[in-house]
C-alpha cells in the first residue's frame, strides 16, 4: 500500500484528494498547518507528499526545503494557485518533483501521482544501450544503478532522486548531447515549456557535489549552444 502526506490547508482539496487516492488504494495522512505539515513529514515514511505552497505557520516552499535537508528521496508534488513563473521555478528548484496550479484537474493530478509511483518503483533510463551494466565506472566516480548510490573517490555522494537520474542519464550515454528542453521531458517525465533553466539549478548543484573545480568541471560538461553532456573521454 502506498502512503501519502497531504499538507493542505483547503478542506474540499483535502477531501477530493484523499477520495481519488483511496481508489488507487493509497493510505492518506493530512496536515493542515505548515509546521504540523513539516513534522509530520520528518516523522514518518511516506511514499509522496502533496504540498500546498500556501499554507498557516509555514509556507510550502520552506517545507520542501527543510524536508530536503536530510530526505533526498520521498517525491514531492507541489500545488500552487500562484500563476507567476518565479513560483513554479522555485517549486522546482527547492526539491519539488513536479507541481500543479490551482484549479486544476483530478484526472491530470492522479495521472502524474501515477507517474511519480511508477518512476519511484522502475527508474529506467531513456536510450540506454544494451550493454550497460548495473554499475558505471568513471575515474574515481562510481554510480550503482540498482542501489542508486554514487560514491566519489571512496566517498558516497548524497544526491536527490532528480541529480541520481540526471548524472545517469548523462553518464550511460558519454559524449552525447542534451537539450536542457530534453533532460527535463526525460528526468522529469513531463514537457516544462519555458522552465528549462530549472535543469540549470540541478546540474550546478551536481557539479558542487562531485567536480573538484566548478568552474572547470571534468565530468559533467557544456555543450555550449546545445546543453549538457557527459566528458567521453574518461
């Protein structure tokens, strides 16, 4: 049975959610309040949070940065009923998965409750050619696809769910090209027009993680004009 934390403070949002997700046999924990919200998270195992960004005693967005401090892994899916870009690209880059703007449809928001199971369940990797072995080995970077762990030199690099599919699409595929526009339909699963700078965020805080120098990274590189892609010649 899959757990689900709503944080929401709307009762008819509330009640709709947890009717649809019950049908999908899913166990549902509500929140109202921000900081109850936040606690409640931290205390137990959930396998999605739904999280409203405006909510009493603490905002979604601060919620979702606090949950990433120490949880890197449980998906989080965003709702919002601010219509401005800065808000959905926040959303995203403090550790979102994915978000919805109010109102929006059920059947859209159980469709990617779907999909976030599914990639949570079978992390599988767009193109990756046959031979590909579970683990990938680069000049001191090593990545586990069946563990999803990714130590460096020795030391185990704590990653996000969206970093751990970013680096291993680009590392099963070295030398090849991605479109920011591409990387966020294949990591993120769905076509964000206009926030492809959101992969921006997400490629520098991989490179803060595993380059020795950022401004001369070895292992994650620019194709300048194009995007991102993994250095071929490791």
């Amino acid at each position: 049975m899959k757990t689900v934390l709503i944080i929401e403070d709307d009762p008819n949002i509330v009640e709709l959610l947890r009717i649809h997700l019950h049908d999908l046999g899913c166990k549902v924990t509500t929140e109202s309040d921000g900081q109850k919200g936040l606690a409640t998270a931290k205390e137990g195992l959930f396998h999605l949070i739904i999280l409203d960004i405006t909510l009493p005693a603490l905002n979604g967005l601060e919620i979702c940065r606090k949950i990433r401090q120490t949880d890197r892994h449980t998906p989080i899916l965003m709702l919002t009923a601010r219509s401005e870009e800065i808000d959905k690209v926040m959303g995203l880059e403090t550790g979102a998965d994915d978000y919805l703007t109010k109102p929006f449809s059920l059947r859209e928001l159980i469709a990617r409750v779907k999909v976030i199971f599914r990639r949570s369940e079978e992390f599988a990797i767009d193109n990756l050619p046959a031979s590909t072995t579970p683990l990938l080995s680069f000049s001191g970077l090593e990545i586990d696809l069946d563990k999803r762990k990714v130590m460096l030199n020795h030391c185990r690099i704590d990653l996000s769910p969206k970093e751990f599919e970013l680096i291993t699409l680009l590392a099963s595929n070295p030398g090849k090209s991605y479109s920011r526009k591409r990387l966020l339909n294949l990591v993120w699963g769905y076509d964000f027009e206009g926030y492809e700078h959101t992969v921006n965020s997400h490629i520098n805080r991989l490179r803060a993680k595993i380059e020795e120098d950022v401004s001369n990274p070895r292992f994650i590189l620019t194709t300048w004009g194009v995007g991102y892609r993994f250095n071929e010649e490791l």
